[in-house]
C-alpha cells in the first residue's frame, strides 16, 4: 500500500496516529469515513483498522458488564461492516473480538457464564451456513491442521489458549494505564453508580480483551511471514509459478521460496493504464526476485493462456474466502483459476486466517467490488464517457472447486478443512452479528 | 503581512522550519476557504427560494461533496461564505456532521465568514485578506464542487515552489479534458490557459465563447520571447477552480480592487500584468482523477451523469458516504436505497431511487435519479430526468430531461418536455402539456408570491413562468446567457459572424446583395460554431468582415496615427479574401459606426454627436479619404448603399446600449452631415437615400431616418447658411 505519510490526505497511517487524541465516537466516524471513501482499503488495512478501533471500544466505551460489552462492540462492527460491506475480513474481526471477549467472560466468571444464554440465539434459530452445521459442535480448533504443517508456530495457535495464566498479572499491569486514558474521555463519569459488575472483574476483563485485541493484531501482522514459511514446501525446483498481480503475501511468499529455489515465476497483470506502465508495478519485487536468481516474466493477462499449459502452479492472494470455500481476490484471477483447472495445473490460495469469513454469499455478486470508472478508461476521452457504460470489478469470486489448496498462517488445507476453521475461530452466536443486532436492546 | 494566528506562531515563514523536521511533528494545517455563494443567478428560479450549494446532486446537497472533498484530503480548517441564504446554508451544516460542535467533525474549525454587502467573490476575498483568516497555504474552493482528487503530490510541488520563490502564489488544479467534444466541459464559455510544458507555470488565461465578436485570443508576444520557450495552449482543460493559494494571493485582491471573477479578472489581470506585480501561477494537470464545477444547469446534469457512471468514485449513492444513507446497488445499474418500493413491472434502469419513494406499475425509469418521499404512479416515463424529494407525479405523465425541485405535484397525463425547469412546490394540474420547455415557480425573482398562471397549468395550480427581469438586463453578448437553460444549445443565436458587426436577423433577411454573408435565414444561424468554421467560403466572408471591422477599429481608436498602414492591412485583407464592394462597404460602415457610438458613450468622453461624427472620421489622417476611396468609391448608388450600411450598423449597435439609444440615434444625421461636409456624400446620394424604400424597413430604421428629415430638408432647400442649426437641432 503505498502512503503519502508527508501530505494532508488521510490513510491508514494517519488514522492510527490519530486514535490517542480523538475522542472514541469521532475515531469510529473517521474510520467510518475513510472506509467509505475507500482510503483505507483492501483486507489488511481494515483489518488492522477494525482491530484498533475495537480495542479502543473495549478500552474507552461505556460498559459495565459483559452483555454491554458485546453489544458496544457488534454495534460498532456492524456500523464498519455497513461501511464496507465488500471487506469481509472487516465482520470476521468483529466476530474474532466477539468471540474472544465470550471466551474470557466465561473464563472470568467460572460457572456463572450466562452471556451467551442471555441474547444468543438458539441454535436452531439461526440456519447454519451450508454444510458445516456438523461442525458447530467443535469448540476448539485441534491438532487436525496442525498436524498437517510442520512450520505452524506455537505463538498463534490459538489465542485463547495462552489466557489463562495471565489474568492476575494483567490486572496489575495493563489496567491502570488503560483506566488512565479512558477517564479523561469518557462522555459521563468514570464511575457511573450503574454499574453492576464488580469492577475488579471488569478491570480484569477488560485488560484480558485488550491482550487478545493485541493478539488477533499481532496475528494479522505476522501472517505474511507464517505463511511464507510454507513456500518451501509447495515450490519445487523448476516449477513455473504463476502469479495475478502479487499482493504483499503473495510476494513475501515467492521471495522466500526463491531463497531456496530456483524457478520461473509468470507474473500476469493488468492492462498497464497510462503513467502506470508495467515497468512500474512490482518493480522492486521483480528486482529482489532477479536479485535471487529467478527467472521473472511478464505476461499481460490477455496472452495467459498460452503459457498455462506450462505452468505448474498458480498462486493467488485472496482478499477474503467465504465459508463455502470460495475465494474473493483481485479481477482477473477467476480466469486464470479456471484456465489453470482446464490444464491442470494446481491453484494454490494465499489467505491468512483472518480472512476466512464464516458467511457464505447468497448473492455472489455482493462481494464484488466495483471501482472506479476511470481504471481503465481515461475521464479525457469524452466520446466514451458520454457514450458507454462503463464498470470496473476490482474483486471476484474464484468458485470452490477451482482451489485445490488454502495456505493459511496455520497451515496448509483442503477446502474440507475449512469449514473446522470456521467452527474454530468463531463463536456460532457471532456469526451473524450484523443481522441480529438490530433486535438488541 | 499581518497574521492573526490562531496557532500562535505559525506565520507563512515559521513553517518553514517545522516542516524540514518533518513527519514527527504534527503537520501544518491546511486550511480550506469554501465559496458557497458564486454570486451567479445560473440555477434560478432554483436559487430563489435555495441556495445552490443545498440542491440535490444524486440526492445529497452539493456542499456535502466539497467539505467531504476537503475531510478527504486532510484539511482541518474551513472558512465558509455563504453570501445568498446564509441562514439556510448555516442552519443546515449546523445540523449536518460537519458542525463544528458536532463530535463527528474531521475539521477542528468549521467558520462562518459574513462579508456585508459583498457583491462578488472579490469582494468576499478581499474581506478575507482584511480579517487574516488564513495564515497559511489553503484552498479555495467553492461550494459546488465534485471532485475525488487527492492533492498531496499538487500540495507538496506548491510547497515546493513556494519555498523557492515567494513570488510562486497560487497553484490551479485542473483536469485534461481531451480533444473531443466532453459533457463535462463547461459549455458556453472555454477556458483557454497558456501553461508552461516545463516549469507548469500559466502565462496566460483568456477566455472564449461562441457569441463573441473573433475567433482569436491575443497573447502577450513576451510569453514567447522572454517567458517560456516550450509552452502548450490549451482549451480543453476542466475547471473545477480549485486553487491552492498563499496569504498573498488575498493580498493580490485587495491591491486589485475591481476584480470580480477568480478566473476572468484576477487569474487573467494577474497573468497579464507579471512584469508589475512579479507573482507566478502554476497551473498542475490532472490526468486521472474527477473534478468539476456543478456552476450551472448544464454541469449539475452532466457531473450527475458522471455520477451514475461511477466516475466521481468513491462520491457515488452506492458508497453511501453521507451520513444515513442506505443505498444498494441492483441489477441494470439502479441504485436503490432501502426503502423504496416499485412495482414489479416497473422498467428502471442506469438510475437512482432514494428512500421511501414508491413507483407504480408500468412506470419506466431511464437513467434519472428519484429523490426520497417520491410518490410515482403508474405508467409514468422518466427519461434523464432529476425528480428531488417530496414531488408527486401523477399515472400516465412523462417527463423527459428536466428538473423538477422538491413537493413538486404533477398531475395525470401531463406532458413534461426536455429543458423543462420546475421550481419548490409547483403544481398541475391533470391533463396539461407543453409544446417548449416550461420554466415554473410558485414565486417570483424576488421571492414575492407569483399571481398563477391557470390558463396555463390547470384550475389546481398555483405557479406561473418564472420570468427573470435580469435576463434582459444582461447584454446580448454576455455568454452567460448560454448557461442559463438545462439545454446548451446554440440554436437561438447569431453566431455567425462577430456580433459587433452582425445586424439583426430580420434586417439581413432583405439585404439583397450579401444575405448569405450573415446568414439571414434560420437554418444559417442555428448551425453549431463548428460547423460554421468548417463550411464553404461564406465562412472565409465572415472572417473577412470580423477582421476587417477589427483592423479598422484598432486604427481609428489609436486616433492621431497614420491610417495609411490600416489600409494597406485593409486591402491585403480584401484581397486575401475576394471581397466584394459591397462586403467593403460594409466593414467600412460599421467600422466607423462603431467608433462614433463608442466616442458618444461616457468612458470616451460622452461626445456629443457631431463632435463624435467628426472625430471619427478626421480624427486618424487619411480616414476621411479612406472612407472616400474605399467605402463609397463611386457615384449616387454606391453612396445610397453606403448610407444604409450606416444606418443598418448604428441600429444594430445602438440596441445593445439602451441608454445611449436616444444619443446615439442622432449619430446618423450627425455623420451624414460630417460626410457631406468632407464631400465624401453628394446631395444626390443622401436624397437617393431618403427616397430609398430600404430605409424604413422595420421599426427602428424608420425612427433612425426620421432624426434626419431636418437633414434632408436643410438639403434639400440647399442653403448653406442654416448650417450651424440643424446641426444643433440633430444633435440635441
């Protein structure tokens, strides 16, 4: 993503810095703003501005036991996920947060974890998503994927594990700091006598959400590199790789399979738009790749086909996959996708996992993106302005059956597996936070 | 210069050092100067009762698209002026977000600025400089502006610039355009800039329009000789008048005190005299990008289209982007938002259907944007049409390319055609068609209730056409006549020649020898400019009588100068363009025509007519024989045409100068009189004239003819010593 950091206009640099002096309600608006005005965009970006801004909710909002929390956080999200519906990755932090602040509640309290009874649904109230309805019953993701991907880090695992031991230090450690930048904030008193909690139990609270907040933070930064450390493994030596419009996973991927390898990598892109030739796109990364003695060509997408029988591997990054398996990314890679399947060449999905949203698409054409009309016709061209119609997707849909494997942070999986990710990340009562909240209090 | 400082210290020059310390710091605020009053009268009978920066664009008032341009582009500091119903630009920003009590503000400082009795933008900015406002670079903007760019690159380079010279004050924003014809050019008036292809400095702003007299632009030679050696003129620039300004450019206004117009006297005045006032302009071209002015009906049709078709991205109903908006994007591109409803059958497509608004059975719906609360029957036809909220079309009515404001009623199987104007709360009754686009209010130009117009618009009505008396104030020349209607069209004008020298259409309709030079028919004048430059040699005619009056009337007005060198131009002219006597005889006559009119006027010295008569023809040595020579060369009949191609220029002229008419009426015996004292006119001639059944063809010829019946009888009695008073008599 490339920022201006010395000018005036907003992006997500400029939003993270302003988080400390902004009073919370205007911090949402803002985020709000710049998602809808598609300043921060694509997944990674808003998934580290949800979680910033979730953690703020948790440090700075007003609540006084569990359920309010919950409900402070799936407003907001809701409020993001209407910003920008197209993101996924947007809802599936929102439910990560949800979760996690379930997940401790239930912890803090011991037995008298009585949050998810209270305004959660019945299972049989909500139709599962397809074909996963089995899976709902397994708490916790296992040791099946991990068995699968010897270079799994411990650290990520799963972030509820390692929150046990850490309460009575945190409640000493983190929550003072926090206390002190939510007084002088908060709309009405610290210490409103409504609140029925006891507050050392939300102070413990509390500083528990924010570290699993710092976690899922953590995670989205550290996901390119895990994800590369399985690049070894799925590129050989000769292999030509294709790759559509390299996304920094996707090169981050590459780059370390070259420190290995020697192969071919088949970079297909865009139409080059004016001022922004191909010379310019990727350039360092085909620099660093040459550096690394791989062979680096070219290719335009119209002329792909002609080389897929050739090549061995396509590897796409995805912006987001959806439970069925399917996988949203960059225009053109459905294409791509499909001519690889024809060939037979194996389709190899980049994801991390915060990407992987349990919502599956009734309508698929509302995850595509739509952009701007001048990405590929120039506003100059009064002829074609005032005469066609013009519509640029900026994402698609890859349909299931064209993936043949899902490389995530944690591993590599089959579309079988990802349904147990699902169930394993997300509590089933948040899986529709956007729809139900409406009906809350 | 005097700074207030809000900031403390933070004076033009103290930025300099906290901005080389760079990112660490906080950056230095961009301020934003927001115009909301243009000082315009294009969107009226709208404006009368709104202020243009609150009218619906795609169903959200055009200053949520400036400010949120501004929010987008990082600016913390906005001055607002609203000039026109300041109360209701003020009432509802301070309900909107942007209020700057409001805690969801993305500017620190959202002000009101209120100039007292200001009349134009000058006026406005110059106040501004008095007030120190802005202490630093800012934008000015005004309130009707659409645009997606991102300025950091054109801020940096301004900065950049602005460290290295002082003297670099300004920097416009602009958009190519490209070579074809584009809906988002400005119709009417053409923006022409001179810019620097190097260094991207504008040295020249000029401005064209298909009504003026020539077809050329007069450069300053210094710009090729001392300015630039590689430059580009270009006419097919955007602008959406975004500047990024200075403290100086303020100080600039108050030095000029009569300029009006950013563009058309400051930019311009300011480019022209570089040498006096040693400031820079640079102009930065965007490529990509969206930017434009919704300044008038045209533009608010054409940056709506850019709208529908995403061009304004991420500005568009889909994204939602002002606040409580709720719309989806479906099949065939309409943009719905939730809550509406439309009956299954309803054909819609390429539009925009705001909240609550129900469309009926039948209905078809083609690229047009519905506001909210619209309540649409059944087998209604909307074709490039902007319904705004709250309007009521009754079953069976189509409307084709129009407006039709807020609380609209309509009535059953009305007929709306395309260019239609309805203003806030019209009603019509059923039934009711047009044969021309119909322009209703409920009020007048002054806001004063209209007496209704039921002959018109049915028994239920209560509005009437609007009419306004400005309109005719405005001079026949002024392009923005052109920009007043929702349809840019050229077809009810003369735009054939120069309007200098062009004399009305029902005049030219009998001139026998040389109609088809001002094209005298309906078909001539309803030709688009383009065309006319490209057709046959009548083409070449034109050319010749608008360079010819031209040449003549630089000559004349230098006044002590040779008129030899006029001549000989006068003659290449006439021989590089085969024209006729007639065509002479002609350029001649208004030629001098309109110099004595121009010397009767105040600013020459309000001559009276003689002295205006005799200065025009003696005043250059060699004009009177010019005149001789080339304008009546030969007898009674050349003399008799002469003397009608006067009259015919004097009537043309004087029109457009209604309070000179009663002076410069007189002009004609006052010249025939200078003529036969220079023996230049015979007696028989001038009586030739008066016999002459041309003379009195319409109205005011005949009035022009009469002023000299004193003339022709002190002729005809033939008695030199009653000189001295008919002259008096003529000239009173």
């Amino acid at each position: 993503m490339p920022s201006v950091s010395a000018g005036h206009a907003l992006d997500l640099d400029k939003f993270l810095k302003s988080l400390k002096g902004q009073q919370l309600e205007a911090s949402i608006n803002s985020l709000i703003s710049l998602l809808k005005r598609r300043q921060i965009r694509g997944s990674e970006p808003c998934a580290i501005a949800t979680a910033h801004i979730l953690l703020q909710v948790v440090a700075r909002s007003k609540w006084h036991d569990v359920d309010s929390l919950l409900i402070n956080v799936s407003r907001t999200g809701r409020r993001l996920v209407d910003a920008q519906p197209n993101e996924l990755v947007i809802g599936n932090i929102v439910r990560r947060v949800l979760g996690l602040i379930r997940d401790e509640a239930s912890e803090d309290r011991g037995d008298a974890g009585d949050e998810s009874a209270s305004e959660a649904p019945t299972p049989t109230d909500i139709v599962p998503p397809t074909s996963i309805s089995q899976q709902w019953s397994s708490k916790r993701f296992d040791s099946v994927d991990s068995s699968t991907s010897a270079s799994r880090p411990p650290l990520v695992s799963s972030y509820s594990s390692i929150n046990p031991p850490k309460s009575l230090f945190h409640l000493l450690s983190t929550s003072p700091p926090t206390d002190g930048n939510v007084s002088p904030f908060k709309t009405s008193g610290a210490s409103t006598p409504t609140w029925r909690g006891n507050a050392s139990q939300i102070h413990a609270l509390r500083s528990e959400v924010i570290d699993g907040i710092e976690e899922i933070k953590d995670e989205i930064s550290q996901v390119d590199d895990q994800i590369a450390a399985s690049a070894e493994v799925q590129i050989h030596p000769g292999d030509l790789i294709l790759v559509h419009q390299p996304s920094p996973t996707t090169e981050r991927f590459i780059l370390r399979a070259a420190q290995k390898r020697k192969f071919t990598v088949l970079l297909a892109m865009a139409p080059p738009r004016r001022q922004h030739s191909p010379e310019n796109q990727h350039a360092t990364f085909r620099k660093k790749l040459s550096a690394a003695g791989v062979t680096v060509v070219n290719v335009m997408n119209g002329g792909l086909m002609a080389y897929m029988s050739r090549v061995n591997k396509v590897i796409i990054g995805a912006r987001a996959v959806v439970a069925t398996g399917g996988v949203v990314a960059d225009a053109g890679s459905a294409a791509i996708a499909r001519a690889a399947k024809e060939q037979g060449a194996a389709v190899v999905v980049l994801n991390g996992i915060y990407k992987l949203s349990p919502e599956s698409p009734f309508d698929e054409s509302s995850l595509i993106e739509w952009g701007d009309s001048s990405t590929f016709v120039s506003f100059s061209d009064g002829p074609l302005v005032s005469g066609a119609e013009i519509r640029t997707a900026l994402t698609e849909l890859i349909p299931p059956e064209l993936i043949d494997t899902y490389i995530t942070n944690l591993g590599t999986h089959s579309r079988d597996h990802l349904s147990s990710l699902i169930a394993d990340h997300y509590k089933r009562e948040d899986a529709d936070f956007h729809i139900w909240e409406e009906a809350l209090p | 210069m005097s700074h207030k400082g809000k900031n403390s210290a933070s004076s033009a020059k103290g930025k300099k050092p906290a901005k080389s310390n760079a990112e660490s710091k906080a950056e230095d605020v961009l301020q934003a100067v927001v115009l909301a009053d243009s000082f315009q009268d294009r969107f009226k009978p709208f404006t009368v009762e709104k202020p243009r920066c609150l009218l619906p664009l795609a169903n959200t008032p055009l200053i949520e698209y400036t400010l949120e341009f501004l929010a987008m582009n990082g600016v913390q500091e906005v001055y607002i002026y609203c000039g026109a119903h300041t109360n209701q630009v003020e009432d509802y920003i301070g309900r909107s977000k942007w209020a700057s009590s409001s805690k969801l503000s993305p500017f620190s400082v959202l002000q009101f600025v209120r100039v007292a009795d200001a009349r134009s933008v000058g006026d406005v900015l110059r106040d501004m400089d008095k007030r120190s406002l802005v202490d630093g670079d800012f934008l000015l903007v005004h309130g009707d502006v659409v645009s997606n760019l991102i300025l950091d690159d054109a801020l940096a380079a301004h900065r950049k610039r602005r460290e290295a010279s002082a003297a670099n004050i300004m920097t416009m924003i602009l958009h190519s355009g490209g070579p074809d014809e584009h809906r988002t050019k400005t119709n009417g008036i053409t923006p022409v800039f001179v810019v620097d292809t190097k260094t991207q400095r504008c040295l020249h702003y000029d401005e064209m329009n298909p009504l003026q007299s020539d077809h050329y632009l007069s450069m300053d030679p210094a710009i090729a000789d001392e300015l630039s050696t590689e430059f580009e003129i270009r006419a097919d620039l955007i602008d959406a008048q975004i500047d990024i300004c200075t403290p100086e450019v303020l100080a600039l206004w108050s030095e000029s005190f009569d300029y009006e117009l950013p563009r058309r006297n400051f930019l311009h005045g300011v480019l022209k005299d570089w040498e006096l006032n040693g400031k820079m302009i640079y102009a930065e071209i965007f490529e990509d990008g969206y930017a434009a002015r919704a300044s008038n009906l045209q533009m608010y049709d054409s940056i709506s289209r850019d709208i529908l078709g995403r061009w304004t991205f991420p500005f568009i109903p889909e994204n939602n982007i002002f606040l409580n908006q709720t719309f989806k994007k479906h099949i065939n591109n309409v943009i719905i938002e939730t809550g509406a409803s439309h009956a299954h059958d309803a054909k819609l497509q390429n539009s925009v259907i705001g909240t609550d608004t129900s469309i009926g059975s039948g209905s078809k719906i083609i690229n047009s944007i519905v506001g909210t609360g619209c309540k649409i029957g059944s087998n209604v036809t909307l074709e490039n049409s902007f319904i705004w909220n709250n309007t009521t079309i009754g079953d069976g009515t189509a409307v084709s390319k129009s407006i039709l404001a807020g609380n609209v009623v309509i009535g059953k199987g009305c007929s709306i055609p395309t260019g239609s104007l309805l203003s806030y709360g019209v009603q019509i009754s059923d039934n009711i068609s047009f044969s021309t686009a119909a322009v209703l209010s409920t009020v007048t130009s002054t806001g004063k209730q209209v007496a209704k117009d039921t002959n018109l618009l049915g028994p239920d009505s209560n509005a009437a056409p609007f009419y306004d008396p400005e309109d005719d104030e405005l001079d026949d020349e002024d392009p923005s006549r052109l920009q007043k209607s929702l349809i840019y069209s050229l077809a009810n004008w003369n735009l054939s020649t120069s309007s200098i020298s062009t004399f009305n259409s029902d005049d030219e309709s009998d001139d026998d020898d040389d109609s088809n030079l001002l094209s005298a028919d309906p078909a001539h004048s309803s030709r688009s400019r383009l065309s006319s430059f490209a057709s046959d040699d009548s083409a070449g005619k034109m050319s010749f009588h608008a360079d010819a009056v031209h040449g003549l009337l630089d000559a004349l007005r230098a006044d002590s100068g040779d008129f030899d060198s006029a001549k000989l131009e006068f003659m290449g002219l006439r021989l590089a363009n085969n024209a006729s006597d007639a065509m002479m005889r002609k350029a001649v006559a208004t030629a001098f025509t309109r110099r004595a009119v121009e010397l009767v006027t105040p600013e020459h010295g309000g001559l009276d007519a003689s002295k205006a008569a005799e200065r025009a023809f003696t005043a250059c040595k060699g004009a009177s024989k010019f005149v001789n020579e080339v304008g009546v060369g030969g007898g009674e009949p050349a003399q008799i045409e002469f003397i009608l191609s006067l009259q015919r220029a004097l009537q043309h002229y004087s029109k457009g100068q209604e309070q000179q008419q009663a002076k410069s009426a007189t002009l004609l015996p006052a010249m025939l009189q200078q003529l036969y004292a220079l023996d230049i006119l015979e007696e028989e001639g001038i009586l030739g004239w008066w016999e002459d059944a041309r003379a009195v063809d319409g109205e005011s010829m005949a009035a022009l003819k009469e002023k000299c019946k004193v003339l022709v009888e002190w002729l005809e009695n033939a008695d030199s010593e009653d000189e001295d008073d008919s002259d008096d008599d003529d000239s009173d």
